[in-house]
C-alpha cells in the first residue's frame, strides 16, 4: 500500500492527515512515565496554575511524535533522514489537533530518490502549534518495506 | 546576556541501553499504530532486528542521565525560565531493543533575537551504538526570555 502511494507522490501533493485524540490528563501522565520528562508543568495542575497557565500544557515532544506518525504512516522509518519541529504556541488539555504534510520537493539523487516535506500541527481553530521539515530518501527499486 | 564562552563546551559521555519494555512503553505513549513499534515477532517478520525505536525515542535518553540539564546550571538558566523551541534529528542508521548507546554533548550556540529579549541555546548530541556506528544526532534548541522576570 504504501509502496503505490510513495510512487504516485508530486510536487505539492500532501500526504494523509493524521488526527490526535483530543489531549488529556492521562495522555500526558501516560507520556510523563514513558519519556521520563516529569516536569510537573505537564501533570500537576496546581503547579502549572503558579506558573501563571490556566492548567498542564502537552509536553512538546508528544505533538512531535504524533508529527512524525504522520510521516511514518506513509515512508518507511529507515528513509526518514531529518526530522526536525519548531514549538510554535502551547497546547492544552481537550485541543484536537491535526497533523499536515506536504511534499515541496522530489529530486533524484545517484539512484535515491529525496523527497522534502513541510511539516505543520493545526488545532481545530486553525492555530499552528508546531511546524517542522523532513527529509525522506528511497532508494530506486527498493522494496519498500 | 549568557556566556557565550560556554559554545562548545563538551559534556561526558552518558551509555544507554535501548531497553525493550521501555520501547514499548513508549510506543503505547505515543500512540503508534504500526506494530513493528512494540511486537517483537511482527518486527522481525518485517525484516527488522527487533522492536524498532521511534522517531523521537531519543528524547527519553536525556531523562535517564543523573543531572539531565547540568548544561543549563552551567549557563545559570533555571528550568522554569525556558521553552523548547526547536528540535532537529539527523538519522543515520536505525535504533532497535537491545542496542547500546553511547551519546557525546556539547552547547553548540548561543544568539539572541530581538535586542538579546530572546536567547536561544542549542545542545548538540550525537549517539553511537554498540558497533560504534553514529546512528543519530540530536539538536535541540531551548529559548530563555529575558523581559520576563520570574
């Protein structure tokens, strides 16, 4: 599947968006425990409320995973050569937010093939919370796995 | 204004084992679909090792070192004052369960942007595994705001 799917991409063609579940309490507390990255301004309420939010804000790098599902729902992990995401604005709790990508470059390369995409999170009002940039290589007639 | 004498200071090497139940975990998380992220059969059907790690399961890395932010008490910043701006990864070869990490650091910059009321510092890490192949380099950006006094 997507093996088609990569052959059919052109200049300007976007890829599928990939929708997170609205953020919750337990995503982050669930996410605090996996990554080790316990900064009580994700899983302590009172503590984010002294530090002038009106409640926990959503570790980055957890927008910048789900960022990157939007990159390996289509192009094998081993081809994503650059990765990278500006934190643009915070997200809380219950935003429903969406990942875009889209294809601004194809270029063959000694027998690679380079794709670039830019790379943005929306929430359902249309506010960028990241943007990013990736750099994915195939080789020709691989078998993409 | 930060130390700008501090650019290129080098940290001690940390090791990492990339532990499978950690994987998982993390995978579970970060919500990934894909089984190849937490079932080691699936993976090694789909031509992988074992379980692969994520594309950002190398954040976890900074988290498992005794001061993970001994760079930022060097420079005099606390933890409260700053924001992840920005993070790159350069990817090499791919991590899987049970490899072996071996990660180098250094400060890589520091500049200002609006008269110095922005500061940005970037921490620069690059990850060999247990072939002493580089499998990964992380960049990641922190920006401290100097008009806010806390």
């Amino acid at each position: 599947m997507k093996k088609n799917e990569i052959n059919n991409f052109r200049i300007g063609d976007e890829i599928p968006n990939f929708h997170i579940k609205p953020i919750s309490r337990s995503m982050l507390t669930l996410y605090a425990t996996a990554s080790g990255d316990h900064n009580p301004i994700h899983i302590d309420s009172d503590y984010a409320k002294k530090s002038g939010l009106p409640d926990v804000i959503a570790h980055g790098m957890l927008i910048m995973s789900f960022l990157g599902q939007t990159i390996t729902n289509i192009f094998p992990q081993g081809s994503i050569k650059k990765f990278d995401s500006k934190f643009l604005a915070m997200t809380n709790i219950n935003d429903c937010l969406t990942c875009k990508g889209k294809i601004i470059n194809i270029e063959l390369k000694d027998s690679l093939k380079r794709f670039s995409l830019k790379l943005l999170v929306i929430d359902s009002s249309g506010k960028k919370k990241l943007s990013g940039s990736a750099i994915v290589e195939l080789k020709l007639n691989e078998k993409n796995k | 204004m930060l130390d700008r004498s501090l650019i290129g200071k080098t940290y001690p090497e940390c090791f990492f084992l990339v532990n499978k139940k950690r994987l998982i975990a993390f995978a579970k998380a970060t919500q990934q679909s894909d089984p190849i992220y937490f079932d080691e059969d699936i993976a090694k059907k789909d031509g992988h090792p074992s379980i692969l790690a994520p594309l950002t399961f190398l954040t976890t890395t900074r988290y498992e070192q005794e001061k993970p932010y001994q760079y930022l008490d060097d420079l005099g910043i606390s933890l409260g004052r700053i924001l992840h701006a920005k993070q790159e990864y350069t990817n090499y070869e791919s991590i899987y369960a049970g490899d072996e990490l071996r990660m180098d650091s250094k400060i890589g910059d520091i500049y200002d942007k609006k008269d110095g009321m922005l500061e940005f510092v970037s921490f620069i890490s690059n990850y060999k595994n247990q072939k002493n192949v580089l499998v990964a380099e992380s960049v990641s950006t922190l920006v401290l705001r100097n008009n806010e006094k806390k």
